[in-house]
C-alpha cells in the first residue's frame, strides 16, 4: 500500500510538471541570458554586460575587417603587475614628456598584443581598482605584464609587494 501511494504521488508531480512546461506558451515570460561573460568580478552590472554582450553579437554579424581585433576594448582575468622607478622613467617610449613617480602610467611589451601608446587600462586586484595610461614599453615583460609607476602600484598594494600575480585588467583601445 505504502509502495502504490508513493508511486502515485511521484507520478502525479512529474505529470504535473511536463503539463506546465509544455503548455506554458504565455509571451510575458523573459527569457534569462545565460552568457556569462565573467565580468560581474569586475563590477560591471547585469545591464551593462547584457548590452556589452548585444553590441558584440551584432559586431560579429557583420562583415569583420582586418582591424576588428585591435579595434575592441577587452579584458583579462590573468595579469602580473610590477613597477619602476628613478631612471627607469627617463626617455618613455611612447614619446612625451618624462612621468613622474606620481603620474598614472604602465610600461608594456612592445608588440605584446595587449596594448599600445597612448591607450588606458583599468587594474583590478584585491577588490581595488586604478586607470592607467600606456606610455612606454617594458622589455622584460610577457604577455600580460605591466610595468607600473610607483603611484600606480600603491593604489593597489604597499611597494614592498613587488610583483602583484593574478590581476584583472580591462584595456581601451583607441580608436
């Protein structure tokens, strides 16, 4: 008796539950979008990230040029942060004038695919946040690597860090 009431009851709610799924046709439902781009680490909200994700969709529908890559704003969840001071400031290679230690600037591999003069890059690490610009390149850096003045680096950890692993960073590019 206990098996056939059991057996029953199991069976009324599966019933139960195909019957609202199939004859669900009501149009005021939203469908969830579930491409989950990560970003919410960084801070960007639901909306923000539906729309980012909208504009991609429809730049990948359209025909793609050869520049579309270097066109893009995008991020990273790996990264190495280190910095540089004194002399090493001398002499930017992206040209102007010489950045103090102060200044909001990184060094990056020249040709590294990750960014170039003149464009910004936002560091995340630790919950903390810093805008930089790119104004010289570093030749000791990989992929992902960026050599940051001191001013840079304190927003986001003491000095005597050294190397910050695992940052996040999102690069502008510029158009």
């Amino acid at each position: 008796m206990k098996f056939t009431t059991s057996f029953i009851t199991v069976a009324l709610a599966s019933l139960a539950l195909v019957s609202a799924n199939s004859t669900n046709t009501d149009d005021s439902i939203v469908q969830r979008d579930t491409h989950e781009s990560g970003l919410t680490h960084l801070g960007q909200r639901d909306f923000e990230r539906k729309a980012r994700h909208q504009q991609l969709s429809r730049a990948m529908q359209a025909e793609p040029s050869a520049d579309d890559n270097e066109k893009r704003d995008w991020v990273s969840k790996w990264g190495k942060l280190t910095w540089y001071a004194g002399s090493q400031l001398d002499n930017p290679a992206c040209g102007g004038s010489r950045p103090s230690d102060d200044t909001m600037a990184v060094a990056v591999k020249k040709n590294g695919g990750y960014g170039k003069c003149g464009e910004t890059v936002h560091i995340h690490y630790g919950g903390k946040m810093v805008s930089a610009k790119i104004v010289d390149y570093c030749a000791g850096c990989e992929w992902g690597h960026f050599d940051a003045t001191k001013g840079v680096f304190k927003k986001l950890a003491p000095l005597s860090t050294g190397v910050l692993e695992g940052i996040h960073f999102k690069l502008f590019t510029s158009d």
